[in-house]
C-alpha cells in the first residue's frame, strides 16, 4: 500500500544531520555559561529536559555531547533507550548544550521540524526496532549510529507535520501522570525528611553495623522458568521497588539458592554500571515478591536488615534520596568509564536510625504509597496504548487524511518544496511507498496496509524470525504458546525454524522470544493469552502466546481507533 501521495520516504539522515562536531565559530570563552544535561534530567515519561544545570563552556567543551537549541536528543543505552529518554533541546545557555556521551544527536534540516522527529523516534515501534540493533553486552548495551543512519523515515510536507505535531502534543498534555508521580514523591520525601531531619549528624551510624552484604550470581541467565529460578537484574530495581514484569532465569545449585535466596529483610542495590546516576539506585524486597524462590546478580548488592534496629523500606527510601545520594557519593569509585560501588565502602556510610516504631508507621505508608504507584501505571499504561495507536495513525497519514484532502493545494506545492530541498542534499526519495517484502520473505504476510512499510525497517534478524513464525504457525494451525517451555522448545527445534536462523548461532531462545515480542509491538503479529490446566493439579493458568495476524485483521492499533471513535462524543464538529 501506499503512503499518502504527497508524502516522501527518505533515510533519517537524509533530513537530519547525525551526531553533529562542534564547529570551531561555536566555541565560547572558558568561562562562558551553558546548559548541562545529565542522562538524569531527561524524564522519560513526558520527553522533556526537566532537570536541566549550568556548567562553565571550559568544563564541559570535552567528554561530553555537544547540541544546539532544537536538536533532538536521543538516549542510546539500555535501559534509557526502551524508557523513551529523548528530548528537543531548548532555551539553552547561550543556544548551546552539553550532555550525557550515551545520547544521539539529531540535527533537523530544513525539510522537518525536530517536534516531528522527535514524535518519530519516541514511538514504542521504532524503540524496539532500535531495541533489536543493540550492540555491547551486559548493562552496556547500545543502540550503534548505524542504525538511525539506514532508518527510513515516512516525511509529509512541512504544513502536514504541523499539524501532526499540534494533535501529538495536545494529546500528550492531557496526561496527569506526571504531576501525580511528583504528589506521590513529596508525600515519601516529607515523611523520609521528618525521620531523618530529627537526628543530629553525629547521632549516624554506619550501615555495615546494621546489615549483612552478599554480592549476587556471576553465572549467565539463560535458562528457562522451567529449569532455573527467577534472577533480579538492574532493570528490575531501578524504579526503587522491584518490577518483575521481565525476568531471566538461572540456574543454580541447592547451595547457592541458600546463599542468594532473597527475604523480605533485604534491599537490593546496584553497585556497578557505566552510568554513575544508577549505582547506588535501590528496591527493598517486599513479602509479594519473596512469596517465590528469587536470586540476584553480580551486579548487585544484597543488604539484609535484621528487622529490630533497621527495616528495608526505610532503607531503601533513604539510599534512593538526596541524603543518600551525598552520603554514597565519596564511597562511588570510576575507573575506565565504569562507576562501582563496593560492599567495603558501602559499609563506611553513615545514616540516621530512627526507633523502630517510627520506620514501620514510614514502611506502612511507603506500602499504600506503592499500591497507588501502582495504579497510577494502570491508568497510565491504557493512554499509553492510546497515544500510541494515535501516533502511528498520524505518522502513516491516516490521522490526518481529511485535514489533507481539505489542504491539498497548499500541500501539493509544500511538497514540491520539500522535494526540492531533498534534492539538493542528494537524498533518495520514495514517492512511491509501495512496500513489497523482500525477496527472502517467501510467505504471505498479512499486515495493516499503513503499517506494511515497516517491513522493510526489521532487522535481519526479525525478518528472519517473523518469516520462520509464520511457516510454523501455518503448518501446526494453533497459536505458540510462547511461556509453555515444551512447546516453545518445539518451536525452536523445528527444521522451519532452526534453518532461517542458523547463521545467528545456537542457543537464541531468549532472542527469539523477545523478537516475538517486538513483532507483536509493531503489529506485524497478534499477541494473546491462553489458558491451560496443568494436568497434575488441574489449576488453570493464562500464558503468552503470539499468532499470525488473520485475513480481515487490522491489529490492535486500528481496535484502538474504533474504540476512540466510538467512545467520542459526536459533536459534529470539524474531523482532523
């Protein structure tokens, strides 16, 4: 299918210049004030540089990401990346910034406006394509420039991004989220202030004479719910309480399940990364978590509280705060870009120790706290979807398609403007957006007409995985139940698959299904829930399972619409 007629295909690079030099007649004096952004003063949830500092231009003109006012700033490391840390530079210093070195920079030119980059490279899709091209290992995984330099961007004329743009931010303004994030944060931080605020300095005490410290598993998380036990990770502690909605799993003998096996008198610290802002983050263990056997890895540290002197939600909020931020900042070492915090110096630090009464009446509301927390993310997550599903509409064309009929004189001639100005930089232009798969996709796969251009976005390895899915769904004629580890090792173990995917390696299980995943995040597939009775007990469970979209399906994006449509008052107003 075809992309609206007055729209352009062009590589990303071919209306943004890429990672731009400082160039020599933008140098300041030394001395000379600019803004500083930190990966911290980013807020993923409202893509905006919130928390912005002022450095001298002679501190940070080297080490650091240079930018100029309406750049877009695109975070690269996991897991900043996937949490959507990106931004439009703005009311800088003296027009000029520095930042964080795990930041992209996109430089519009002339033929887009950077609110609509930005809209671009803010959608869940084009996150986890990006997702898909990490290179590095460990908690130092990156997404490579070039990947942003193949990226093929769907480019309306300047009028029409307007427009796309208003509607993007008008719906992402009716988020309260945010404000109630902060409610929730000062209601902690003022109790937290009143505990530690009563207790003179010299009244503080180390932690290493309230705890007992145990580094976690050095040993690889790659097997499976039904052979190991659940592993906590970075990821899985930064938000200072525990999530588990993405777990490895590893394996490990009944001796070490004795050693690692987590309570709820423990807190959980990050002691190693690249980037110093998450050293130190940490999430007390609560009784809903440890109700299952749970370890931990080597890159964190376990700090197990004795419950009669010190409780781990007090802890936790104490290290995660200002206070503790300061008093962990001189026990921080960095060496080599990697900033580490060990169990000896972590034991140096000092902290307030209120009576015990005082910590669980502050455990108590840290408890209702988190619940609200958590339905916050509920509610969130639903206008996520929302927002979502509209932002693929608008950048397909299908948002704005009346809006364009009604403007298509002043749009055809935008248009040749654009062109124009693509041309004399040598851009490649796709008029006709026309997206056949390519020639190593031998089945036929039904996708949104709108959406079908994303083919041509995934990575070798997804293509390879989205072709060898579809063949197997076909011949077994049932959804694959991707959390039933016997039918998902089938899976893998078939000739359909194992031959499209041979020259990947071995051992791709996990990639696969997190491939699968991503799949379904751009609609190329339908994810579901099954249930199953396991034939032992004869308890029910629902799992994962992903399917081949149907004949007359449209994703659940084009569901989202109808559910706008329908639930929208019918003012007969003016359409988009």
């Amino acid at each position: 299918m075809m992309l609206p007629e007055t729209w352009a295909q062009v590589r990303l690079t071919d209306v943004c210049e890429l990672n731009p030099r400082l160039l020599p007649e933008d140098r300041l004096s030394d001395d000379s004030p600019v803004t500083f952004v930190p990966m911290s003063a980013v807020n993923e949830s409202a893509g905006v540089i919130d928390k912005p500092e002022e450095r001298t231009f002679g501190e940070v003109a080297k080490g650091y990401t240079s930018f100029r006012e309406r750049d877009v700033l695109f975070a690269k490391v996991t897991p900043c990346m996937e949490n959507g840390k990106a931004a439009v530079a703005g009311q800088l210093v003296n027009g000029l910034g520095f930042g964080s070195t795990e930041f992209h920079v996109l430089r519009p030119r002339p033929a887009v406006l950077p609110e609509f980059v930005f809209g671009f490279v803010r959608q869940q899709a084009f996150r986890d394509r990006a997702a898909s091209a990490f290179i590095g290992t460990g908690g130092l995984q990156r997404v490579p420039p070039e990947f942003l330099a193949r990226v093929k961007l769907p480019l309306p004329a300047l009028p029409e991004q307007q427009r796309i743009v208003n509607v993007l931010q008008q719906a992402e303004a009716l988020s309260q989220v945010n404000e109630r994030r902060r409610h929730l944060d000062q209601v902690i931080k003022a109790a937290l202030d009143q505990l530690v605020l009563d207790r003179d300095q010299g009244e503080w005490v180390q932690l290493g004479s309230l705890v007992d410290t145990r580094y976690g598993t050095s040993i690889s998380a790659d097997a499976t719910a039904a052979s190991g036990v659940p592993v906590l990770r970075i990821p899985n502690v930064m938000g200072g309480e525990v999530d588990t909605t993405d777990m490895k799993y590893v394996e490990l003998t009944q001796a070490e399940l004795g050693r690692l096996r987590l309570t709820a008198a423990d807190v959980l610290i990050v002691r190693s990364n690249g980037n110093p802002e998450y050293v130190g983050r940490s999430a007390p263990i609560t009784e809903d978590v440890c109700q299952s056997l749970m370890v931990y890895a080597s890159y964190l540290i376990r700090l197990r509280t004795d419950g009669v002197r010190l409780l781990p939600e007090y802890l936790s909020a104490f290290l995660n705060s200002a206070y503790g931020r300061a008093a962990m900042r001189n026990a921080i070492r960095t060496t080599a870009g990697q900033s580490n915090l060990s169990a000896e110096n972590l034991a140096k630090v000092r902290l307030p120790v209120p009576d015990i009464e005082a910590q669980k009446r502050f455990r108590q509301l840290w408890l209702q706290v988190r619940e609200i927390r958590r339905l916050v993310t509920q509610s969130e997550q639903a206008a996520i979807a929302l927002r979502s599903a509209l932002s693929i509409d608008a950048l397909s064309g299908d948002l704005t398609a009346q809006w364009r009929e009604d403007h298509s004189d002043a749009l055809a001639e935008a248009a040749l403007s654009r062109d124009q100005l693509l041309r004399e930089r040598g851009a490649k232009i796709a008029i006709d957006t026309t997206s056949i798969a390519p020639s190593t996709v031998q089945v036929d796969l039904t996708v949104r007409p709108a959406r079908h251009w994303l083919l041509d976005e995934l990575s070798d390895f997804q293509r390879q995985v989205l072709v060898a899915f579809t063949a197997y769904s076909h011949t077994v004629g049932e959804p694959l139940l991707v959390e039933d580890p016997d039918v998902f090792a089938r899976f893998c173990d078939d000739t359909a698959v194992t031959e499209r995917l041979q020259a990947f390696g071995d051992s791709q299980g996990n990639r696969i299904r997190r491939t699968l995943s991503q799949l379904a995040a751009l609609g190329l597939i339908a994810k579901v829930t099954l249930s199953k009775i396991d034939q032992e007990t004869g308890e029910r469970d629902y799992l994962k399972a992903f399917r081949p979209l149907r004949e007359d399906e449209f994703t659940r994006l084009a569901d989202a619409q109808a559910l706008r449509k329908a639930s929208a008052p019918n003012t007969g107003g003016e359409g988009s």
